[in-house]
C-alpha cells in the first residue's frame, strides 16, 4: 500500500499533472515546458522531469549538436497516464466556479 501512495503522490502533484498534459502535443524542449506551464521554478520543473523520467513516463533525448539540444517526450506508459490527466482536467474545467462558490460559502460559515 505505501508504493501505491508513492506512486500516487507523485503523478497527482500538479506539476508532474500539467508536464504530462503539455507534453502529449509531442516533444518539448526544457524552454518550451517553462514557457508552457507558467509558474513552475527551474528548479521544480528539472526536479519533477526527473522524476517522471526515473517512472519511465517520458523520455529525455540530448542530441549531440551545438548548442546541445535536449527534448522530453511521453513513453507510453506516460501516454496512458495522459487519458487520466485529460479526464481529471476535464473535470476541473467543468466544476471549478462549483468548487469556489462552495469553497467562499465555507469560508462564510467558518467566519461566522
């Protein structure tokens, strides 16, 4: 059980979320990711692709060229991930204003 928690933890934090979403459109560079995922730190965007890339979810490819070009992709392990970040993003979309009116009505209550 606490493997699965492991697991668990890490393919649900957000950002290991949004670089999995980002990357189905293909291949990316490190500064294609950055731009494409606003808010993340350099530091937590290399920590959380090497992490995923330690699962076996994507893939790190460095070309030897000059200047040296590295650009990440899903494996399909990653791909099949995708489909479940899709859905949970899906219905983040569809019931955030639900989320938030609930979240200020609490935030009421506990006031009160």
């Amino acid at each position: 059980m606490l493997f699965i928690r492991q697991v668990l933890d890490r393919v649900g934090d957000k950002w290991s979320l949004l670089v999995i979403a980002v990357l189905e459109s293909g291949p990316l560079r490190y500064t294609d990711l950055q731009r494409e995922i606003p808010g993340i730190s350099q530091r937590m965007l290399t920590l959380t692709l090497r992490q995923l890339q330690q699962d076996g979810l994507l893939t790190r490819t460095a070309y030897a060229e000059v200047p040296p070009r590295v650009e990440y992709s899903l494996t399909p392990l990653g791909r099949g991930l995708h489909e479940i970040v899709t859905s949970l993003i899906g219905w983040a979309t569809e019931h955030h204003n639900e989320i938030r009116e609930n979240r200020a009505r609490a935030a009421t209550t506990t006031d009160s």
